[in-house]
C-alpha cells in the first residue's frame, strides 16, 4: 500500500508532466555540487524517511530514500553490520585529529549527517573500499521508483535471486534522479570485518602501483589503499581487513609501518568524505579520474591521490589544465570527471562526453522511464543530450 507522502509525491509528477515543468529531486542536498547545474522545482524527499524493515540475519535492509544515512549506518552498527562500500557523506563537521601524522577532520557526528539513502543512491558514489568490495549499484537488491508519469514502479526485491532479467535496480544506481524518483530501497548489507589493520610504506608513486598491482594477485586482505605525498615523501597507506588470523598474517608478510587503529580509522573517513588535507591542498578545480588499476603513472603535473589500488587518481589542476587531464584519462584507458570546479572558473562539462551509441542508450533509457522529461536531465548530460 502506497503511503500518503508517495501518493502526494506521484500526484505532483503527474502535475509537473501536464504542465511541462521540471522538478530537481532533492534529497539532504550534500552533493549539490557534483554533477551539473541543477534546474527546475525542488521535489524534496523528506517525507519519504524511515527504516521500513530491517532482518539481521537475512542481511538486508528496506529504507525510504529521504531516511538520513547517518540513521542507517547507525542502526546497521549496533548490529555489527554495515554499508561495505563506504558512500561518502561530504558534508563537513566535527573537530580536528592528528591520524598518520597528518590533519584531518574527525567526522564525528555532524559529518554527512544531512546525507540521504536517495542521494547515495542517485549519486552512486563509494569510499575507499570500492576496488575490493564493490559499489554501490552491486548492493541494490531491489527498489521503487516514481517515474516520470507519476507510475510506482517496483524492481527487484529482497534477495538476490529475486533479480531476473535486464536489473533496473542497478541502472538507477548513478542516474542522478534523471530516470525518476527512488522512493524506498533494499540493500544488502555485510557484518563489520572481525579484524582491521593499516599499513603505511614509504614509497614512490610507481612503487606503490607496482607494489598494489603485485598484491592484488596475492591471496591478501586487501580492502582499500590511499597513495600521496606527504612532507615531500610519498606514503603508501594500505587497510586490511577480514578474518583475525588473515589480516595478522598479511602485516606479517608485507612488513610496513603499523598504525594505530583510532587514527587509522580516521583517516580512512576524511577520505571517504574528503576532508583529508590533500583536498585542501591547492585552490585548483578538482579531478577524479577513473583509469585501470594497471595504468602507469599519468603525465599530468602535482602530486596525484591514488586510492581504489590505482583505479581512482584525483588531481587538482587549473582551469586551462582540463583538457590534457582529459586526454590523460582516455590515453590510459579510463575517463575524467571533474569532479569540483575551481572558484570562480568558467562553466565547462562535467563529464566526458559520450560516444554516440553509448549516448543512444542514455537518451533511450531516459525517454521510456521519463518521456515528458519531468526530471532534470541536464544533471547527468550536457545542454546537447538532454532534449527529448
């Protein structure tokens, strides 16, 4: 049975399609900035919030989108259980640490506290563990969606096996609320790591690739790694974690520095939410550049952070920078995203641009669930793909 916050919500759809008006989903508004430009009439989720149900044993969770992340994490925690993907927060608070010597914010409880399951799901992002233990799509058992003709769709289900055919569930997962509205999502969740450990290695930056890229073929704990420079030395910093006796006996094999668990585990989170130092360390428009774990360093100028065991690079870059950071990317194999744009640059896009059957596929997606392009589109597409 439908609740009355998702009937009104439906009811506004069906208006804003008759009336040819745009509406813009808005969830905590934490990644406001990713993305492009936002347009149209807010359509808040809020009133969507709420553990719907929640069995520990099955490992799974059913929540309202508008249900603050901060309020699952917490009730997954007293659980032992969690979101092993880590979906950043962004929003900053809390006090100062020293972790692995360096400053950071503590998270604490004010960090990403305005986060939603919607956005986290809209946005599609992960933390520092997504190399070993996936993203956030791979979590999406199931899910309800208002689309752009103010239907409720229900996709997926509780378990697994529950997924048949072409996974709609997933397909959402990073649409930028272009396709519709995540109403209430099933995710699968995983009890917290027995044991955790972080090691730090001095090293270079093509040391520390050639060090992941050997590992990775070992049978390791691997769970994520975080390569940069740090009072001129690079640092290789690498979290294991799993079973008591498999994370003792990868410190033992791998030597390294072991670090304390407190500052350890904060520092990890200012990754996760970018509030590291490294972010703050230049006033130039932000990268993220998603390439193969195997690429060699990048012929791009500064001191990149490489996570994801060299799947994830970011570099900070000026204006004038963008289309050789571009040209880097796709010479590796990969793709740029520019992830936050320098104060006060001139607009450019967001995205790299799509090839043409792959742009085929977006619009095609977004006409079927969407056809009278209610949701603003231009979120996810430049001004030239998001014509109907």
């Amino acid at each position: 049975m439908e609740s009355t916050a998702l009937t009104d919500i439906a009811d506004r759809i069906r208006a804003a399609a008759t009336d040819r008006t745009t509406l813009s989903i808005r969830g905590g508004n934490t990644k406001a900035f990713y993305g492009e430009a936002a347009h149209g009439e807010p359509l808040e989720t809020g009133a969507l919030a709420g553990i719907v149900s929640y069995e520990p044993s099955e490992l799974v969770v059913t929540v309202g989108a508008g249900t603050p992340l901060a309020e699952l994490e917490a009730l997954l925690a007293g659980q032992g259980q969690c979101l092993p993907f880590e979906p950043p927060r962004f929003a900053a608070g809390g006090t100062r640490v020293e972790p692995l010597g360096e400053r950071v914010l503590d998270g604490g409880s004010a960090a990403g506290s305005a986060a939603t399951v919607g956005g986290m799901i809209a946005a599609g992002l992960s933390g520092p563990a997504r190399a070993s233990v996936g993203a956030v799509r791979d979590y999406l058992l199931g899910l309800t969606l208002v689309n752009g003709r103010g239907e409720v769709l229900v996709f997926g289900g509780q378990v697994m096996k529950n997924v048949a055919g072409y996974d709609v569930s997933r397909v959402l997962a990073g649409s930028m609320g272009a396709l519709g509205l995540v109403a209430q999502a099933s995710l699968k969740v995983l009890p917290v790591a027995p044991a955790e450990a972080t090691l730090e290695f001095a090293c270079s930056q093509a040391d520390a690739l050639r060090l992941l890229n050997e590992w990775g073929g070992r049978p390791l704990p691997l769970n994520a790694s975080a390569w940069r420079m740090r009072d001129g030395v690079g640092v290789l910093s690498l979290r294991l974690r799993g079973a008591v006796a498999a994370v003792e006996a990868a410190c033992a094999q791998l030597g390294g520095e072991r670090q304390d668990a407190e500052r350890a585990a904060a520092s990890w989170q200012s990754l996760r939410d970018q509030q590291h130092p490294w972010f703050s360390a230049g006033a130039g428009a932000l990268w993220r550049l998603s390439v193969p774990q195997t690429a060699p360093v990048l012929d791009l100028d500064g001191a990149p952070l490489v996570e994801w065991h060299g799947g994830q690079r970011w570099y900070l870059a000026t204006p004038g920078e963008s289309q050789r950071v571009r040209a880097a990317a796709r010479a590796a194999g990969g793709h740029a995203t520019l992830f936050r744009p320098a104060p006060g640059a001139r607009h450019e896009p967001r995205f790299d641009a799509l090839s043409a059957p792959i742009e085929r596929i977006h619009r095609a997606l977004m006409n079927e669930f969407d056809p009278d392009a209610v949701f603003d589109r231009g979120r996810l597409l430049p001004a030239r793909t998001t014509a109907h």
